[in-house]
C-alpha cells in the first residue's frame, strides 16, 4: 500500500512539474484594453485621408496601442469583417441589415456610429472652364447621354466612391470609354492637374491639408460648383463641399462615414471609437475640413473692461 502511495506520489509530482514547464514555455496571450494592445482595423481606402489623422493622434496619446490599419476597397473590407478577418472597420455607409444579421448571429453585434460626413467631389484643371454643373448633368455625363470628349476619371473600379456613382447614375458597370479608373485618389487628383479635358471625382478629404506627394497636384485642380435643381432650398444655387454646406445639406453628394466594431468587448476598438466620437476626436476632424458628427462647442469668454 506505502509503495502504490508512493509511486502515485511521484506520478502526480512529475505530472505537475510537466504541466508547468508547459504553462512556462506557452506565455498566456495579453488582452487589449481601451488604450493598449493591438487591434487590426479594415478601413475603406478612400477615407484613408481622414483616417490617418485621427489615429496619429490617438496613438500619441497611448504610446502602448498598435492600431494595425490596412486601406483596401470597400468590398474587401466587408468581405474581411463577415468572414471575421476582423472585427473593426471603416466604411462610408451603413452596414445593411442582412450584413447586421449575420455578425449578430456569429454573437458579435455591430456597434455603427457616423463619425464623420465626406463629399463626393468633382474637381477640373485650373486650365477648365467647366466650374459648374447641374446634378442631371452629372448622371447624364456618366450614362453616357452628353456628346463630349471630356475623361471622367475615378479611384478604384471597386472603390466605395464607385458604387456611390453607380447607385446615383442607376449604373451596374460603366462601360463607356471615356470614364475609366486609375489606382487610388490621389492619382485621380495628379492625373486632373495634368489633363485640361477630364473631370476628376475624388474624396473632399483628399482635397485638405494634403501629404507631400500630392500636394503640388491639389494646387493645380479647382473644385466644381454643382447645383440641384430638385433642392426644395436652393433650386438655383450651385454650391461647393464645405463643412457648412454639408452642415446646412446643401452640397447634394454627401456621404456618411462609419465605424463599425464588432469586437463584442471593451478593448482597444472600443477605446479608438470613443476618443473619434469624444471632443477631441471630433475636433481634429473639424480641423481636416470635413465635416464631423457633432460639432464641438465654442468657449467665448467677454471681458468688460471696468
């Protein structure tokens, strides 16, 4: 009996010792919290501009936060979020409600907030008279119903700025010659600055405080005037993206932007939402130019000289 306790003994001992040499050699994963640890992030190509400001800053502030973001088409990055390669994205709409249905069903219901509002902008050589358009034109020009010459240029042939255009124009593929893409915004803003006879459409995000690379081409595009005659406002007016008239609804391509999380906890993607939906996020949106969720007050002191 005192040998088959002892021999159990030792059986149990060297169990745990293998068990913890185990748990010595396999580090127990470190979890993200709202300000640390690492979250990959799928954000839509064409709101790269944007994005990247806010999370430079918001990575100034926590030094131990890795926002892995990687910019692609909209539709890799839906396929990415419902196929689980990720569970935070940025888009430039809602998500529909069978795309809601199927991240709820996996027990990850998303959590969509509009961070911001981008326009769909239209932009001519410096050199181009055409500084104003109706929208009719526009969806005449891309269904091909206008005699012209002119290059109607866009980002990506699977661009999210693409599929605003095709369900504008009624559009399921353009097929005419002369409307073509090129590789991302900031190609269709160098190729417009070099083409008298094209019209460029671009993100108006793309269009503020540009990198370096791009800048010289920005300053050699002007934007063009569109005026909706449909408008129970301004019938008669043409107007140009801008904070106010996308505050007031008078540019009539406008486009919402998204943050998608479908973390299902409290981490570092809840973390980012919040600092781009607190003051401080919306703040550095108002400074891009574009127009943010909310609008961050103003603090006016008056001082009375007695």
């Amino acid at each position: 009996m005192n040998k088959r306790a002892g021999f159990l003994l030792l059986s149990l001992s060297a169990l745990f010792c293998l068990q913890s040499c185990k748990q010595k050699s396999t580090p127990a994963v470190q979890e993200d919290t709202v300000n640390s640890g690492t979250i990959a992030i799928a954000a839509d190509e064409s709101a790269e501009a944007i994005v990247e400001e806010v999370a430079y800053i918001f990575k100034h502030f926590n030094e131990k936060a890795n926002l892995q973001i990687s910019y692609q088409t909209e539709n890799t990055v839906l396929r990415r979020l419902l196929n689980d390669s990720v569970r935070f994205a940025i888009l430039t709409r809602d998500l529909s409600a069978d795309e809601k249905k199927i991240l709820t069903e996996r027990t990850l219901p998303p959590v969509t907030q509009r961070f911001a509002v981008d326009a769909v902008t239209l932009i001519v050589n410096q050199a181009s008279a055409d500084t104003q358009m109706t929208v009719s034109d526009v969806k005449k020009m891309l269904n091909g119903q206008t005699k012209t010459n002119v290059d109607i240029v866009f980002d990506n042939p699977n661009s999210s700025l693409v599929r605003y255009l095709k369900d504008f124009s009624g559009n399921k593929e353009f097929k005419l010659k002369n409307v073509f893409a090129v590789k991302n915004n900031k190609e269709v803003i160098k190729y417009i600055s070099q083409h008298p006879q094209a019209i460029g459409i671009t993100g108006f995000s793309w269009l503020n405080d540009p990198d370096k690379d791009y800048a010289d081409a920005v300053g050699k595009v002007k934007i063009v005037g569109i005026r909706d005659e449909n408008s129970k406002q301004a019938p008669s007016q043409y107007f140009k993206p801008s904070q106010t008239t996308l505050a007031l609804n008078q540019y009539p391509f406008a486009r919402n932007l998204y943050l998608v999380n479908s973390t299902g906890k409290m981490g570092l993607g809840s973390g980012f939402a919040q600092f781009v939906m607190s003051d401080r996020g919306q703040r550095i949106i108002l400074r891009s130019g574009i127009l943010p969720d909310s609008i961050p007050p103003r603090d006016i002191v008056i001082k009375r000289n007695l």
